[in-house]
C-alpha cells in the first residue's frame, strides 16, 4: 500500500598509499555511503511449495536481479610502475544471487513499516591488518505493523546467497595475465520447525529419525531379456518395501519415488545394533504371467552413521542362493526426517570427455613386442578409448599424429548421460561380489593395450557454489560443474608399467539442465511400421541457435563365436553387441522449443528437440534397439542414447514409466485477503492455527577468500606431468557468523528489549496463525553501531598467505586510477546499462540545491 523509497546519499573514499623500496607498499583506505532517506511499505504475500525440494541448496533458483552483472564487467587498464617493476592492472566486478528452499510449506504473510533515518556503512582496508566492517545510523519516529501470518509445515528452510566479486587482471607479482578476485558469499536462511517433527544432526542414541531404505541398483544379472523383469523386496523397522518391476540393461536401475521406501522412525542405537537390527532384501523376478520367482536373499545392516547417512555408502547386499552370490542389490540407508535434499544431490546429469591421451610407444612396444606399433606421422585411426559402466560399454575414437617417443591424442566425442544415481560410478568395495568397477580401456585395432579402474569423482560438490563453477570463478553456469582428473593406464594385467595418460573431464549439471530423453523416458515398446515422436534435450542449449542433429538405430545383437575382433570397438550390453540398423540413420535441422510437459509448467519447461522417427525398413518384431543422437556444439561432438525400446506389435511400456514423480511441480494460483477474510481462515484452520508448537530460526554470515586464477607463467617455469596446467592459488574460504542460529531467535534480534521481541517474534514457539489486527508499533528512535574485523592471520606465515597479502596491497594501490575510470566510463557509457549520460551537479551542490520551479504551461 503506497511503498516509495526516497533516499539522498553519496559515496566516500579515503585513500593513502606509500612506498618503500621494493617491498609492497602500505595502504590504506576507507570507502563507504553516507546518505538519510525515508521508507515506507506494507507487504502481503502468499506462498505454496508443490514439492519438498527442487534442487541443491544455491541451486533451486537463480535470482534475475543481478542477471546484468553475471558476467565480468571489466574497466579500462591502469598501467603504472614500481620501481623497475611494471605492473598493469585492469579493474571488474561480477555479481549474482540464489535462492533455495527445502520442505513443504503453505501460508501467507503480511508486514509493513515506516521511518525515516541516516545511514552510515563503511567498509576499512589496511594492507597489513586486512578488512573491518563498519555500520552506523539511527532511524527515528519508527512505526511498525506487526506481522501477520498463516503457517502449515512440519520444518521448511528458506535461504539466499549473494556471489559478489571484485576482480583485478593483469600482471602482477611475477605472474603474467592473471586474475586475481576478493569473493563474498554473504548468506541469510530462515528455519520454520514445528514442535515434535524432529531436526537432522542429532546424534543422540536415543534420538527418533525416519529411516528411508533405497534399492539404487542391481548388478550380476547376465542375461538381457525383456521378457523378465526384477523387483527388490524390504523388510525394514517391520515394513514391508518394494520396487516396481524394471528389465535388466546391464543392470537394472530403479527411480521409484522415495516416499515409498520410507520405513518409519527408529532410534540411532536400534539401526546401528547390527546383530538385532538386520535388514533382510529379497531379489525377484517376474515373469511375464506376472509368476514370481525369488532369486535369493541377502542382509543388510548399518555399523555406522554419517550426516544421516549408513556407512559404507552405498551398500552393497550380496543375493545368495544355495550359498552361491547370484546378484548384488546396492542401495541408499537414510536416517533422516527429510531425505528429500541428500537424494537431489546425489542425482546429476553427466558428461565425459577426453581432452587429452598421452601414448608412450617405447612401453606400448616393450608390453606388446608382437603387436605391429602404429607407424610415426600417422593418423590414429584405430585408437579408441571405451567407458565401460552399469554393464555397458560407451566407444569414443581418438584423433592425432602418432609420434617417435609418444603420441598426444584427443577424444573426438563427449558422452552424455541423463540423470541418475552418481554413487553408481564409484568403484567397487574389494569385498564386494557381481560389481564391476567403472573402467577405461585403451584398443588399438581389436587389441586391448590398456586399462585402468575409473578414480572416485566428487560430482555432488559443492564447490561450484563457492565458485568454482565450469570456466572458472568468472564464468560459466551456477548449476555446471566440470572436474577433470589425470588417469594412468597399465598394460592388462599389469599396474606397474603405464601405457598411457588419459586427461578426463567430467561435467555434472543438475536434472533439468542435463542432456535426457523426454520420450522414451523408460524401457517401451513400439509398433513396427509405426513412427513415434521422440522428444530430447541436451545440456547449455541455446535457444535461438539452430541445431542440427543425427539420429540412428543400435540393434542388440549377439556376437559371433567366430569374428569377436570385428567388432572389438562396437557398442556393448553385457556380451552383447550394439550394431547399427541398416538405412536407419536420419537428419534434423532446427530450433528448441519449450513445451508443457505433464507436472512441469511451461515457464520451467526444458527447450527441447522433437523428431518423427520411422520404425519401419530395416527393424523387425522383437529387435532390441536404442537411438543415437548425436550433434556438435561449438567444435565438440556429444552423443547420447534413449532408454532401451522394443520392437513389437503394440505400444506399450516394458515397465512403470518411475521417472514422472521427479517433475512433480504445479504452478499455485496467487490469493490475497483483507482483513475479514484472513481471520475468518484463521476460524477454519482452528486447531492447527492456535497450537503454539511453531518455532522460528534464523542464521546469517559471510563466506570469504581470495584466489588467483587464469594464470600464464612465465617460460622454464617447472610443471609437473608437461600437460600444460594452469595453477590456481586460493585460500580457501573463511567463514563469519554474523547471526548464529545455534544462539537462539532472542540473541539474533537484539535481545528481549530489542523491536522484534517486543512485536512478540522472540517467543520460544509461536502459533502457526496470528489474527489481523490495524494497530501499528511506534519506536521514537533506534541507533545502530556496529562493527566486525576481517583481519589476516597472525599466523598466516606461509608463502602464499604472504603472495595474496602483497598481491591486495598492489592491487589497492591503484585504487584512485581504477576509480577515475570507472567514473569516466560511467559518464561516458551512463552507466552498465549503457543510457546516455546526463549533466548531473556535484555532490556538493546537489544536498543545497532547491527543486527547479515548473515552468508554466
């Protein structure tokens, strides 16, 4: 109702700079807004989330507010000299937010306030203490309406961070093309608990948490057959649990709905009781009568517990039958009250690639001294590498010239792989039986050179958060995150001799963003003769950029006892080979589009590719088949394949399509209510509404470093392994709780006396509704003075806590060239949006200057 914002202020900067010798120079300076203003606003809002969580925290909803400043926005270059020292340094900044939330929650809520007051932040830097924060003002003839709300939850949390960076390239400090940033992760979270719903971390004995027991995967089945299907049986805190029935495509893989593997709450010390507390779980088959047959049995138990998660993670049950493991079933233990966000991170869309293969021929020839060596100066035509995972084999070729001593070579493709569980890439415990590791193996022609067991990748940190993003801390997507790792692999058979090194990329990007299938989204039948629509999208699509896309048939095919070499580098499932359809490759040229999707509102709707694909020459009923897609972005080709389809008489799926509860989303009308109205829903809700069992957390705080990276170094520099690495500096972040949740709501806000606690928000539990009210809170006065150090380390002796130190203090030493650019590049650009720039008086005039008469008509 009538908010207006009306705010008169002006920056300062003070700055002293001094220089001795050749050390780094001593500066100083303190910047900060000095400005009075007033305020006023009366805020009524609803809210109602659809789902318990939608991603990882920071990653759920880019905020568009700082969509200008997600990219760097770089200033003209200050060049100076230090001594005989030249240093050249170019200023930016870049800036994004995100929000999160996790839990269910509905309600709504009303607020408002007006004031009037004087403000004073002030940010100080000395090059040989560090940073202080300063924060002073008073705002006068407050007056506050009290907050009213509606509010049904069992434990929902709400949170945004801002991603500030102030950037400086250049070169500096013995390191060419650098750059060099001071990031800020200021954060703030509210937590809204209900009494008796329970909080994750406790690790009392006696403490009650649900306990969720996830079937991921079964591995050991040889046989690829559609006509039978598996199912895993639980029985856990005496609940029965089961999954539905899927095909075994080299494993078979489950994406029930967690809900439905949720078996109660259990005390820590009954599930870490291994010898009451077993978990038994049964493997079944199903026939296709829909006879049952059970394969075997296992157990399960849970020694210990991690952040709410059992060790080791995941398990691994061993089926046996008459003493004989026939199977493994790997699943997820969770105690937890909300396993909804440890599920979400562990699901990620994938991509793998290879930059870089280095061949030594001298070992290559000294491990296979039969083999023909590949000539030097030729094309490696015949070299590939296989990716072999979940049963599968994934081919990608290798280009490059082969050299005298070794040979440099490239993948020539990226693999992509939809969303699924990142546990299954971890290798195997040693112990555990039917589980084969992920792998590489390097052919030349039909034989086998080399191999190597795949390294446990991290694909759920969260250091993309911190800013560690694909392209580096100033660029790339906050829900993409790239890890490369260096592999070394050895002759078959063998550890000690390394045949190659394989430089590996890894891209993780969360569920929507990912390259994946829309149809078929799971293991289905088609008609033959029939043409089915199938629907895909790919990871970064651009929108308005044309693709062009090559879609072909694999047929599932037996091998030949006779020619197994001719087809060493095909596609395989299991002992199986994926061959292509004759006359089945087919073409696409085009644009995305967005499109409702059942459960996903088109505003959230991925860009997607659509294309009417013929099931007809070539095919014939019972072929086991999947589709090729492949396209080229940038200079890079993907490919990615379709969930396994069947050629029959009818469409049908082979099993439950278990992939539609993941975009449960609905789109919530918005409602608004007067007084009346908001009281009389209040009457409705009754006993939910007066129950005081509500209680309100909130935490606040800052994540801070510093970091070089993008670095250039200078020529005979040493570096390890000769794969041309970039170094990157950084030291780590340091965190500052300016609000501590653990402290309590009533500390957080000033304390019993403070505004907040006398409008009643400092109470231990609160009703989850307040009735409508119009009377206001009048505060005459309220004075804020408040400061906090960001100081080095006293002990930070290291060479580079002392690289980074001198590094700011040169960087700050140019502060008045960098500000008196961006001043000029704001007068003559009109700022980063780019509007012409107007003649504006001075700050010194303008605090004097009276409004201009209007002119008469």
């Amino acid at each position: 109702r009538k908010p207006y914002i009306k705010v008169h202020a002006g920056i300062f900067l003070n700055f002293s700079s001094q220089f001795q010798g050749i050390a780094a120079p001593k500066v100083f300076w303190r910047a900060g807004i000095k400005g009075h203003g007033r305020v006023q606003a009366r805020v009524l809002g609803s809210m109602n989330t659809t789902g318990d969580t939608g991603s990882d925290p920071f990653h759920a909803f880019k905020l568009p507010m700082f969509e200008a400043y997600e990219k760097p926005l770089w200033f003209e270059k200050v060049d100076f000299a230090t001594g005989s020292l030249p240093i050249s340094m170019e200023p930016g900044f870049k800036c994004t937010a995100s929000m999160y939330h996790h839990g269910r929650f509905k309600g709504a809520a009303r607020f408002g306030g007006k004031t009037r007051g004087w403000l004073e932040p002030a940010l100080v830097y000395d090059s040989v203490r560090g940073f202080d924060t300063q924060f002073t003002g008073e705002l006068k003839d407050i007056e506050v309406w009290p907050p009213l709300w509606l509010m049904f939850t069992r434990r929902f949390e709400l949170g945004v961070m801002l991603k500030p960076s102030l950037l400086m390239r250049g070169d500096f400090a013995g390191l060419e093309r650098a750059t060099m940033a001071i990031e800020g992760r200021p954060y703030g979270n509210v937590t809204v608990i209900r009494e008796g719903a329970g909080s994750r971390g406790s690790s009392s004995g006696n403490s009650l948490q649900k306990l969720t027991v996830y079937p991921i995967r079964v591995t050991g089945i040889p046989v690829v057959d559609f006509n039978k299907k598996y199912k895993v049986k639980i029985l856990a805190n005496g609940q029965t649990l089961e999954t539905t029935p899927q095909v075994n495509w080299g494993t078979v893989e489950y994406r029930d709905h967690i809900s439905l593997f949720s078996a109660g709450v259990i005390p820590r010390a009954v599930l870490m009781n291994t010898s009451s507390s077993k978990i038994p779980v049964q493997l079944v088959q199903v026939n296709p009568d829909a006879t049952e047959v059970a394969l075997g049995v296992g157990v399960a138990t849970c020694p210990s517990v991690m952040n709410g998660e059992c060790q080791p993670s995941p398990t691994s049950v061993a089926i046996m039958n008459n003493g004989q493991a026939v199977a493994t079933v790997q699943m997820a233990i969770l105690w937890q009250d909300n396993p909804a966000p440890w599920f979400s991170s562990k699901i990620r869309g994938l991509g793998f690639s290879f930059p870089q293969v280095i061949l030594r021929e001298d070992t290559l020839t000294a491990a296979f001294p039969n083999h023909q060596a590949p000539q030097p100066g030729s094309q490696a035509k015949q070299i590939s590498m296989h990716l072999v995972h979940n049963g599968q084999t994934y081919v990608v070729g290798l280009v490059g010239t082969i050299g005298t001593q070794q040979s440099a070579l490239a993948g020539d493709t990226m693999l992509e792989f939809g969303p699924g569980f990142i546990d299954t890439w971890k290798p195997c415990a040693p112990s555990a039986q039917h589980c084969e590791s992920p792998r590489l193996e390097l052919y030349a022609g039909a034989t086998q050179i080399a191999t190597a067991t795949m390294p446990q990748i991290d694909f759920a940190s969260q250091t993309s958060m911190q800013g560690t993003s694909n392209s580096g801390f100033m660029g790339g997507s906050s829900s993409e995150m790239t890890i490369p790792s260096t592999i070394a692999l050895s002759a078959p058979g063998t550890s000690g001799v390394t045949i190659a090194l394989a430089t590996m990329e890894a891209k993780a990007v969360m569920t929507l963003q990912s390259s994946l299938f829309l149809w078929p989204r799971s293991p289905t039948v088609v008609k033959l003769g029939s043409t089915e629509t199938l629907k895909w999208t790919v990871s970064g699509v651009v929108r308005a950029k044309d693709y062009g896309f090559t879609l072909e048939a694999y047929k599932l095919t037996k091998a030949a006892p006779m020619m197994p070499k001719a087809h060493a580098n095909a596609r395989k499932v299991l002992d199986r080979l994926l061959l292509p359809v004759a006359a089945s490759n087919q073409s696409l040229q085009g644009q995305c589009r967005a499109q409702p999707m059942p459960g996903i509102p088109k505003d959230m709707a991925p860009c997607s590719f659509e294309y009417n694909f013929q099931f007809g020459k070539g095919f014939k009923s019972g072929d086991q088949i999947v589709i090729r897609v492949s396209w080229t972005a940038g200079s890079v080709v993907h490919e990615m394949y379709s969930p396994p389809l069947e050629v029959g008489t009818a469409r049908r799926l082979l099993a439950v399509d278990d992939t539609a509860g993941i975009y449960d989303i609905a789109a919530t009308p918005r409602r608004l209510w007067n007084q009346e109205a908001w009281n009389a829903r209040i009457d409705q809700r009754g006993e939910g509404c007066n129950r005081r069992d509500m209680r309100f957390d909130i935490g606040a705080g800052m994540l801070v470093r510093g970091k070089v990276d993008s670095i250039d170094v200078p020529k005979g520099f040493p570096m390890i392994g000769g794969l041309g690495e970039e170094p990157e500096l950084a030291t780590g972040f340091r965190r500052f709780d300016l609000v501590d949740r653990d402290s309590g709501l009533s500390q957080a806000l000033g304390g019993k006396d403070s505004m907040p606690c006398q409008m009643g928000l400092c109470q231990g539990f609160l009703p989850g509704c307040s009735k409508g009210n119009d009377k206001s809170l009048y505060v005459p006065s309220m004075t804020f003075n408040f400061n906090r150090p960001f100081h080095f380390h006293n002990g930070s002796q290291g060479r580079f806590s002392g690289l980074m130190q001198h590094a700011l203090a040169y960087a700050f030493s140019t502060l008045p060239e960098s500000i008196d650019i961006m001043i000029k590049e704001w007068n003559k650009t009109g700022g980063f949006n780019h509007k012409k720039a107007t003649t504006t008086p001075g700050p010194g005039e303008w605090w004097n200057m009276r409004p201009s008469p209007t002119p008469a008509p």
